[in-house]
C-alpha cells in the first residue's frame, strides 16, 4: 500500500502532483494571493523543473542527482496539493507560511546537491559506486589506492 501512495515513478505520486499544477494555475489565474502562496506556488514549478531536467544526457535511467529530484517530487506533491486546496477552500496566508517553512529543507538539501553537481570534474559515470558498477569491470578507471605499507612508511 505505501508502494502505491510514494512511488516516486508511480500512478498516485504523478496524479497528486498534476492536481496540485492544476490548483496552481486555477490559484493564479483567480487573483491576488499572497507571498507564501506564490512561493508554495514557485516551489511546485522549480522542484518540477529540477526533476524534468536531464542531468546526464549521456546517461539513461536512475543515476546520480536525477533520483534525488524525482524522490523530491513525492512530499512536494502532496504537500503542494493539500496546500492548495486548503487556499482554495479558503484558509489564510498564515497556514501557506507554515507549508513554506516545511519546504525550506527540501530547498536546501536540492541547493547543495546542485552545488557539488557543478563542482564535480570526474569521468566516471554518475552512481558509479552506489549501483556497483565497479565490480563488473575488470579495471578501475578510478587509481588505486595506496597500499597500506607506503601509508605507514610516510
């Protein structure tokens, strides 16, 4: 059942998120909202577009920073849409302020994977180590590491 309801690739995950896009344009297009409803709002597009992007073209499948973006997508989806739906049912700014305070993390985890994405300069496939593809080649295109003699000898 919890396969159902977090999947980040599942049925349930992409129909929430496609309501809560939904409640966002209907929210937009109805009139003034206030700041944390556009940042609720703008959260929904950025972490969506984070998630569309295709971060290793070279690459397909689930590797490296894509699966964090698409794993995003689950608790954005759900807490965008319920969200909306209290705004559009009528509940304040103050209630947006607290959701965008509980999206505050998800920003700052997704900011540093950014940053280290761009910092990186290494050849080797993204989740080269994480998806063991190490152990089917029969050699490293990583160096080896010293042994343990010439550590103890410095």
């Amino acid at each position: 059942m919890l396969k159902f309801f977090f999947n980040r690739s599942g049925l349930m995950v992409r129909l929430v998120n496609g309501l809560a896009g939904g409640a966002a344009i209907w929210l937009l297009l109805r009139g003034p909202w206030g700041i944390f409803t556009g940042f609720v709002m703008f959260s929904w597009l950025f972490f969506n577009l984070l998630d569309r992007i295709p971060w290793y073209p070279s690459h397909r499948g689930k590797l490296g920073i894509h699966i964090h973006f698409q794993k995003n997508l689950v608790p954005v989806s759900y807490l965008c849409a319920l969200a909306f739906g209290l705004r559009i049912a009528g509940v304040g700014e103050t209630a947006m302020a607290i959701f965008s305070a509980v999206l505050l993390p998800i920003y700052y985890v997704s900011i540093i994977l950014l940053y280290f994405h761009f910092r990186d300069r290494s050849t080797l496939m993204p989740s080269y180590f994480s998806h063991n593809y190490y152990l089917k080649e029969k050699e490293s295109p990583c160096s080896p590491l010293p042994s343990s003699d010439s550590v103890l000898e410095n």
